[in-house]
C-alpha cells in the first residue's frame, strides 16, 4: 500500500489552502505549470498533478519548459521526464541567453532582465495553448525576501502576489506555491529524486541582492524564530491608516477627535477583544 510523506502531506494542504484562499483555479481551467527543471517547478508540477486528481473542480494542466539555449543545458531531461510521468508538455526553444548577455553590461545581474524576457515569452504561449491560468513556482520564501528586496532597495512595500492579472488583461498568473516553505521543498525534491537542472545563468552570479536577503532572514531566525511567519502575516495584514502612502488613507481631510476614540473603544467593547486583538494598536 502507498503511504504518502509526511512532507508531501503537509506541502499539498498549504497549496490547497493558497489555492482557495487567492481562488487560483476554477472550474475548466487550463493551467499551463512553467517548468524550469529546479527543485521548486518540480515540486509544483507533482503536487498540481495530485491536486486534479482531488479537487472538486476540473482542470487541465500543460507543462511548459523554456529552452533558452544556455551553454550545457540537457535537453534530453525534461521531455524524458515529462514523459515518464505522462502530463502533456510544450518546449519552447528561445535564444533569450545571447540576449541577455548582449544587452546587460559586464558585473551588472541578469536577473530582471532575463525575467522579462521569459515572462513574454511564456504569456505568449499561454495565449496560443489556450491556457486561462500560468502557474509559477514562487515559494513562500521567495515572496518574503522580494518583499524585503522592495523595501531595502527599491522603497516599495510589495511582494509577489498569489495571483496576478497580466496588464494587458489575456493572462492570469498564480502562484500555489505560496504558503510552502523552500526547506520542505527541498526535503520532497530529494525525496522524489527530481533530475534538477541547475541555471547556469543567474544562478551563477555571486553576489546577488536577493541572496544578501536570504542570508539577513537567515540570521533574524536565529533569534526569532517565527520571523518568517510574521512577515508573511503582516503581508496579509496591512493597516493603510497607519502607513505612509497618502493614496490608500485620505490623512490630509482625516479629522480627530474624540468621537473616534469613541466609537472604536465601543466597538472593542462590543466583540471583545479576545475576538479580534487587530483593534487594539499601540501607537
């Protein structure tokens, strides 16, 4: 008899949960799963695949690989694997690599440019496969550290979201992913004994902002050892009134007085505090 890891367990209930809670997948959806032959796109594709067998919505998945024609990469790998576990598959061969190293000067990162490159690339397939959602295998690590990378270095208070409507309106990106953590990942990737393909670009580079980010959550977690958890609540509990931005809080017509007090000590009052802790703030 099969009995399913206690880590594939526990990965699939926080992707059921992301799914649910963000709405990610609908009935008659078509999800095209983009592979890039990591730890994190395998995982994704494996736990997908036992989703369709469960939910109570049906849907149908596309896996997508993009070959951008790095030095080295194995072609053979993913189509065989692809293969072997019997999902159907595209493999989009696009030179993005020359470009890359053409258009991004010596020392500086690849990272957005590369990126932007892919996602154009990967929309356009989605729109010719017929595909009504893109599914990307972001971590919820991945979300936390963007979320830093945009407040140290970018003075942006965002992250990636669990979905994402393209500007031009034709395609939907997901992310169900988004509660799992990269460790219990890479416990199942090994585990499942995936043919990871490493990324000889990006990946390569020393130095990146995004790894300085890993290491500082790293070094937090030392000494609180629910920081992870608490970011990604905060991300989720976002209180505009007290913040910064001016679009989201009308502060300039804001009138104080005592009546507002008032009326949010009654409100305490009235559900309890133990209901809902989030009314009471320390200024």
């Amino acid at each position: 008899m099969f009995v399913e890891s206690k880590t594939k367990t526990k990965l699939l209930k926080q992707m059921g949960g992301a799914i649910k809670d963000f709405n990610m997948i609908e009935d008659g959806d078509k999800v095209m799963v983009c592979l890039s032959g990591g730890k994190d796109s395998y995982t994704m594709l494996d736990l997908l695949m036992d989703v369709k067998k469960r939910a109570p919505v049906k849907f149908d998945i596309l896996a997508v690989n993009l070959d951008q024609k790095q030095p080295g990469f194995p072609e053979h790998i993913l189509p065989e694997y692809l293969e072997s576990i019997g999902v159907d598959y595209r493999v989009v061969v696009e030179d993005t690599y020359s470009t890359v190293k053409r258009l991004v000067p010596e020392g500086k990162t690849f990272c957005s440019v590369c990126a932007r490159l892919r996602r154009g690339i990967l929309y356009g397939t989605a729109v010719r496969e017929n595909c009504t959602k893109i599914a990307l295998g972001h971590h919820a690590d991945d979300i936390i550290t963007t979320f830093l990378l945009n407040i140290f270095f970018v003075g942006a208070c965002k992250a990636m979201p669990p979905v994402l409507r393209s500007d031009d309106g034709r395609n939907t990106v997901i992310r169900p992913l988004a509660y799992c953590r990269e460790k219990d990942i890479k416990t199942f990737a090994e585990e499942k004994q995936f043919p990871i393909i490493p990324c000889n670009l990006c990946g390569s580079q020393p130095n990146l902002k995004r790894e300085r980010m890993k290491r500082l959550i790293a070094d937090l977690e030392k000494e609180i050892p629910f920081v992870r958890q608490s970011i990604t609540t905060a991300m989720g509990n976002i209180q505009p009134s007290h913040m910064l931005d001016h679009h989201l809080f009308d502060f300039k017509n804001l009138r104080p007085g005592i009546g507002d007090v008032e009326a949010e000590l009654d409100m305490v009052l009235g559900h309890g505090i133990e209901s809902n802790p989030a009314l009471v703030t320390i200024a």
